[in-house]
C-alpha cells in the first residue's frame, strides 16, 4: 500500500524520513521487520530504532510496570484485608461494651434486624471516614510528586488523569462505597 501511495503523489511531496509510533510498545521490532521487508527497499534506505537500546529500555519499562502493578494488587489486598480485620475486631468490641444492652433488647423482643441496625450504621461511617482518609492522603502524595512526575513522559497521562476533578470526585465516591461496603460485610460477619 505505501509503494503504490508513493506512485500516485510522486516522490517529491514525501519528507526524507518518517517517524513512525506504536501504541504497544512490545511491537516495535516488528515494525523495524516490516520496515526492512524487501517490498520497502525502494523508499527506505535505514531503520533506526532510537538513538539508545531501545529493546532493552522497552523491556525494562515493561518489567518495572508488571512489577508496579503485581505490587499494587498485593498491596492493596493487604490493606483491604486488614481494614476488614480492624473494622470486624471494632464491631465486636462494641458489641462486646454493648452486651447488656443487647441481651435486654433481646428480653424485650427485638428483632435480629433491629439490634443489627446501629451496627451497621456504625461500621458503615467507619468505612466512609477510612475512603475519605486513604483517597485524600493518595492526593496528597499524587500533588506533592506533581512537578517530579509531570517532567516524566511515562506518567505524564496518569497526573493529568488524577488532576481531573470529575476523577477526583468519583475516587472519592468509589472509596466511600467501597468503605460502606466493607464496613457492612465486616459487621455481618
């Protein structure tokens, strides 16, 4: 297709090189391939990858991302277990102080439900309070690395993502959900 569009504008209206991108990055050699097929000879005379080793700087970048994002998971499944196991553990010592009071609603002929109910009230603001908390300190540390990060090509998109307001707001409705949810589960258990 590119010989055929090279005969119909003729040679003169085509620049001396051409820069071509790749939105994955793990197809670069293979563009460098087809670049230096047989058919190209014609109008390509080299194909330069870069300036450094670029294979070697691209696998690099993709390990330390893999790495990046098998860390995060694990983080943050720690850090949701362990906020279960803090919410469960302070529901039952709040069950626990409120054990007579629980065994006389009990006497009078309150229902599962209706005891349940302050519970989960109560582990429920624990959780919107802890999304709050954990969505304003990522903030925090997402502006103070702002001009560190803004500089880096790699995290250019992810600042300016986290810089939008409308994703600010829905980070601080899904945590809040998230706590509201994990706080409920906790104190079913």
């Amino acid at each position: 297709k590119l010989l055929e569009g090279l005969a119909l504008i003729g040679t003169g209206t085509i620049p001396a090189s051409f820069e071509i991108s790749v939105t994955d990055l793990s197809k670069i050699d293979e563009v460098g391939d087809i670049a230096k097929q047989e058919k190209y000879a014609p109008i390509v005379e080299s194909v330069s990858l870069g300036k450094t080793d670029v294979k070697k700087t691209i696998e690099r970048a993709a390990a330390t991302q893999r790495f990046i994002t098998t860390t995060s998971i694990i983080a943050a499944s720690i850090f949701a277990i362990v906020s279960m196991l803090i919410i469960f553990n302070t529901i039952r010592m709040a069950i626990f102080t409120r054990s007579d009071e629980i065994r006389t609603q009990k006497l009078l002929g309150a229902t599962p439900g209706y005891i349940r109910g302050p519970f989960l009230v109560e582990s429920s603001m624990y959780g919107v309070i802890a999304g709050i908390i954990s969505t304003s300190l990522v903030l925090v540390v997402v502006r103070s690395l702002g001009s560190k990060v803004a500089n880096n090509a790699e995290f250019v998109e992810t600042y300016k993502l986290l810089s939008d307001p409308t994703i600010i707001v829905l980070m601080y409705l899904g945590s809040i959900f998230l706590g509201i949810l994990v706080g409920v589960i906790s104190s079913s258990l």
